[in-house]
C-alpha cells in the first residue's frame, strides 16, 4: 500500500500543502498521506544527512514513498538541484521554477480574487526570476496596496483566496506543478 509522505524546502511550501485543497485532492484520489508536512527551513537544509533524518521520521509514521518540494532559486538547473539532494530510490524531487510562489502566478482565478481584477492571466510564470517581487509589484499596482516583504503573508493570503494547486497545473506554463501532480498519481497508481 501507498503512503505519502512531504519534505518541503520551508514554510510557503508547507502552508501551500497543509491548507490549499491539496489534502483534498489526495483524498479524492484515494491516496494515503502524512498530514504532518517537514519543513526543512531552506533549501541549504535539503542536504543529504537532514534529508535522512526527515524520511525516517515520515518512514516511522509510515511512509513508503517521499516527495521533497524545492525552488530552483538560483541553481543552473533541476538536474544540479536534483543531484544537491541526492534522492533515495522511493523519493521524488519536485523543483519549482524559479521559486513555488509562480505556482499562485498560475492560478489565475485566485490572483484574479487576490487582485481584484477577475480575468487576471500571467502567461509565463516561471520565466521570472523573482515571482514573489512580481506578485508583489502587480498587486500595487492593480490596487495599491501591497502585503510587505514576508513570503508567509503571500502565502496565507493565497489560501485564504483559496489557492488550488489543481487549478495551477491547468496553467499551459508552468510545469513544475504539473510534474508534481502527475508524480503524485504515477505513485499512486491513479495515472
């Protein structure tokens, strides 16, 4: 049987998990999970030694298979983000380009909500190099107001705008997240 467990690089990651719809979704797939989500506290942490000490603590709690969900920051590329980590066969490495927060760019109904702006479209948000300082720049923007340089406030108002990372991977440009969703159902036998 599958069981899911998630190390993520920091706290964004882990509020995107815990509370979008994304335990939803691994219910709707009939998929078993570990609700408790390991955050890492950055991707410097993402290290092999770390990394075995957090998929002990998921294997205890059960866990047959691992996601590990990172930025590309500033990496040349996955495959050196990858190779950084140095996965185990049952861990599946998910690399969002350039960081996760071009997964809310990809959303577009709940940048629509959070911009007041319904019909709101990025086309290509992975091709940015900051999409925190983007989103940031376009809700001042479009509404004059911002929500300060903390990640944590963009995340929690993406969920409270009710984020789906489901909707994101709808996005025909950003294939991070669709990756991460197709790994998702690959392992679970749903695909």
């Amino acid at each position: 049987m599958v069981k899911l467990g998630f190390i993520v690089e920091g706290a964004t990651e882990k509020i995107i998990l815990q509370h979008s719809d994304f335990f939803r979704y691994l219910d709707s797939l009939h998929v078993d999970y570990i609700p408790d989500v390991i955050d890492a506290e950055g991707n410097g942490n993402l290290l092999p030694h770390n990394i075995n000490a957090y998929t002990k603590i998921l294997e205890d709690k059960g866990a047959t298979h691992i996601f590990i969900l990172t930025d590309l920051d500033k990496d040349e590329c996955i495959t050196h983000t990858k190779a950084r980590i140095a996965p185990q066969a049952h861990h599946i490495v998910t690399v969002s380009t350039k960081t996760i927060e071009a997964w809310f760019l990809a959303d577009t109904e709940v940048m629509g909500t959070f911009l007041k702006e319904p019909g709101f479209v990025y086309d290509n948000p992975e091709n940015i190099a900051d999409p925190f300082e983007e989103i940031r720049s376009i809700r001042i923007a479009k509404t004059g107001r911002g929500f300060g340089n903390n990640k944590l406030v963009l995340a929690r108002q993406m969920v409270n705008c009710h984020f789906s990372i489901q909707r994101a991977a709808r996005h025909p440009n950003c294939n991070s997240v669709k990756y991460f969703l197709k790994m998702i159902e690959k392992v679970s036998g749903n695909r």
